[in-house]
C-alpha cells in the first residue's frame, strides 16, 4: 500500500464510515462522545458521517456518558473483524499480546482497516503487521499511540517526509513528568509523589509501565522506525525509569543550572541507530525544560528543517479520542499513509549501537563516609577508567558522624567507561547507599 491509496473495504463516499470499536475505557468512551459531539464538524471534514455500529467490552451495565444502545455488541472482540456492518475496527483494548493483537491480525486479514491506540501493539509487532497491511492493502493507522493529542505520527511520517531525520525523542510520558515536576516544586520524594499522582488519576494502582520507562520506550520505538525507515526492535531501546531519583536529585540539579526529565533518545549513527529512555539532566534554559506537568514533548532534528519542537497532553481521554478520529477522518477520506512512510521492502535492518557506545557527561550522586582519602579513592577510580571531573558539591553531614551527599559532575566520556567507574565506586566501603547516575543531555 502506498501513501494516499484507496479505502479497499470502504463504503461509497457519503455514506456513513461504520466502526466496530473493541475496549470501551477512558479513551473508548470518549471517543465515543466526541463522535457525538462533534457529529457536524467530523462529517464536513471526513466527507461522510462516522459512526459508531458496534462495540466490544466486558461490562455492558457500566455508565460511560454517552449513550450506546442502538450498538451491537460482541462479547469476543476478534468477531469485529468478520461483522458485515463494520468497515473500520478501532482496537482500544491495549497490551502487544492477547485479544488486541488477535483482532487487529483478523481485522487486516479481512481487509478490515485497523486505528489503534495501542503504542505497545505497534511497538512489539509493528513490522509484522505494516507487512501484513500491505500484503492485504488494508491500512493500519496508529496517532493515538504515541504522545495522545500531540500529532506526532503525522508530524513525522508526513510532515518531515521530504528530509533526512538526524535524531527524535522526548518527554513521552506525562505520569513520569508529572511526578518530576511535583518533586521539583514541592521538596517531597518518589513515593509520596506516586502516591498523589495515582489518587489524581495520572498514575495506574501499578504504575511499573509508566514509572520504569516502559511505555516511553514504546512510544520512542515507533517514532525511531518512522523517522529513520527502519525496524527498530522494542528489545533493543535502553530503558531505565525514575523510581531511583530523590529529591535532592532535584535541588541539586537545580543548583547546577539543570532540571531532570525523563526522556526518549533516538537517532542515527554510522555505527547504528541509537535508542533509550533515561532519567536526564536538560539545561534549565531549554525549551524541553519548560515542559511540565502532565504534557508532552516531542522534538525532531531534520538535516533541512532544522530542530523543530510539538507539546501538548500525551494522555487522556480527549488528546486520544481526537487523535483516533484524525485517523478515521483520514480513512474516511481514502488517504490513509503507508504504515512506516516506506513500502515493506524498504524496512531494511539496521545495527542497533548499544548504550555501552554513548559519549557525554554525566551526574553522578554518592552517599559517603565523612573521612579523609575517601575523595582521593573516589577520584583515583575515575582516573582509572578514563572520566574527567568537571565539578563537585559536597553537602555537610546533617549530624556528626552521618555519610554526606557527594555530587560528581564529569566532562564527556565514554558510557562503558562510567558505568565501570560507578561499579568500582559502589563496592568501596565507604560508599553507603547505590550510586545515583543521571546522564546530562542538551535536546
């Protein structure tokens, strides 16, 4: 399928675009009520009316704002893909296994278009299903997937199609900003910050998906193959996540003229296509430090068009209902884009170049033993395995006797060469607690 190909299974222009909508959550549901309240301006922009005739999900008791009875519901989702009376399956159930997967597999096998918002489906399989989308003609359309409201996929694979992308990433996860902020105005640490955040609804009951990288690393998979026309496996992106940072993390990334973000790196070397999600220290003075709360950041370096940057809410139930129907809207229009921007055969693999392989400076947080030799030891280590220190803070101890905070800030150097130093610094027996060690980037 190439970019701009007819709807194969669509119905004849005008004529109502018929959904078969699979997981009615927050973004279900509010898709659903944006259908609705949106009825006259979605049908002058798509052409035709889009409507919702059939739904999937567990409960159908449960209240969700807007009114579905004249659906017909399936209690299996995978028959959306064979019901007559859907043209397009919306799959809003999530997870890169399980039902989701088994209905958009169906869906395309039955020349069923497919919209998703499932970043970890596209993430995991998304190579295996561009191929099976092109084998069918069938379109498969993901926006939602990646940073919610923010159009990131388009912005990407259409807007930037014409240059040659240099490097992309982020802020790709509004829980895990949202947490850094909330740290950073008010003093307070990880876990009393989770622990608001999930009673405000930013944060899942398990919040490992969020707080440990995972769906940054996601998002930041898809986003490396689209800019750079290559699979990029999801087990090959570096993933680390906040739970370790602590509140002096904060103030003294303040102190050094720096605020902490969790981000998404990619780009592409001649040694291979660089990716990971890492805690990370951004000078206060950049635009990507300005990002707080809840929103989202997207940033893309182009060989042509320079560095350009796109914000907004990556989450919610109306940042990713509206991205969901700008990809309806487009199908409705039969010019839905290829799936990676290239045909299947073009998705050639590349190297990927492990983190072991990233120059640049770092921060790097002790606990220590109020003594004397323990900065010659720490510095003797360093010397040791090639890092140069640029600067150091100590804080006095908060009470006789008590270990001390030591802040080491380094020169450029090589990852391997500082994550062996931070393993010999570790095992010496005046170092109390585990190293904290947040790279320094300028995005």
């Amino acid at each position: 399928m190439t970019s701009g190909a007819s709807l194969s299974a669509s119905p004849a222009a005008g004529q109502p675009l018929r959904l078969g909508v699979a997981g009615l959550g927050t973004v279900g549901a509010g898709l659903a009520i944006l259908l609705r309240d949106n009825a006259e301006l979605i049908t002058a922009r798509a052409g035709r009316p889009i409507v919702i005739t059939a739904v999937a999900a567990r409960d159908r008791t449960r209240d969700r704002g807007v009114d579905l009875g004249a659906c017909r519901w399936h209690d299996d989702a995978a028959e959306l893909a064979t019901d007559p009376d859907v043209d397009v399956v919306v799959e809003l159930i999530g997870g890169a296994e399980g039902k989701a997967r088994e209905l958009v597999e169906a869906a395309l096998a039955n020349r069923k278009p497919v919209v998703t918002a499932n970043k970890a489906l596209v993430a995991v399989h998304g190579e295996a299903l561009g191929r099976l989308s092109e084998k069918q003609s069938t379109p498969l359309l993901y926006e939602a997937a990646v940073a919610g409201g923010i159009p990131a996929i388009k912005t990407v694979r259409e807007g930037l199609a014409a240059d040659r992308l240099l490097r992309i990433g982020g802020i790709l996860n509004g829980t895990c900003n949202y947490i850094l902020t909330a740290m950073r105005e008010t003093g307070r640490d990880f876990a009393d910050v989770l622990a608001e955040a999930q009673a405000l609804g930013y944060a899942e009951a398990d919040p490992s998906t969020d707080v440990d990288g995972v769906d940054a690393a996601h998002k930041l998979a898809i986003l490396a193959s689209l800019a750079f026309g290559r699979p990029v496996q999801f087990d090959s992106v570096h993933v680390e996540g906040i739970r370790q940072i602590g509140a002096l993390d904060l103030s003294a990334a303040k102190a050094l003229g720096y605020r902490i973000k969790l981000l998404g790196l990619t780009r592409q070397t001649e040694r291979g296509i660089e990716a990971r999600v890492s805690p990370c220290l951004v000078p206060h003075t950049s635009p990507i430090a300005q990002v707080d709360g809840v929103f989202n950041a997207v940033i893309a370096e182009g060989a042509f068009v320079g560095r350009l940057m796109v914000e907004g809410r990556g989450a919610g139930a109306g940042p990713t209902a509206s991205a969901v129907a700008a990809d309806l809207i487009d199908l409705a229009r039969g010019k839905p884009a290829s799936v990676w921007g290239v045909s299947a055969a073009e998705l050639e693999p590349v190297r990927s170049r492990p983190i072991s392989e990233r120059e640049g400076a770092f921060y790097l947080r002790l606990s220590v033993a109020d003594r004397a030799g323990v900065l010659a030891d720490i510095t003797a280590i360093l010397r040791d395995c090639g890092v140069s220190l640029n600067s150091m803070v100590q804080h006095p101890a908060v009470e006789a006797g008590a270990d001390v905070p030591l802040i080491l800030v380094t020169h450029p150097t090589r990852e391997a060469g500082m994550q062996d130093a931070t393993t010999r610094i570790a095992a010496l027996p005046v170092v109390s607690e585990t190293p904290i060690l947040i790279r320094i980037e300028t995005i």
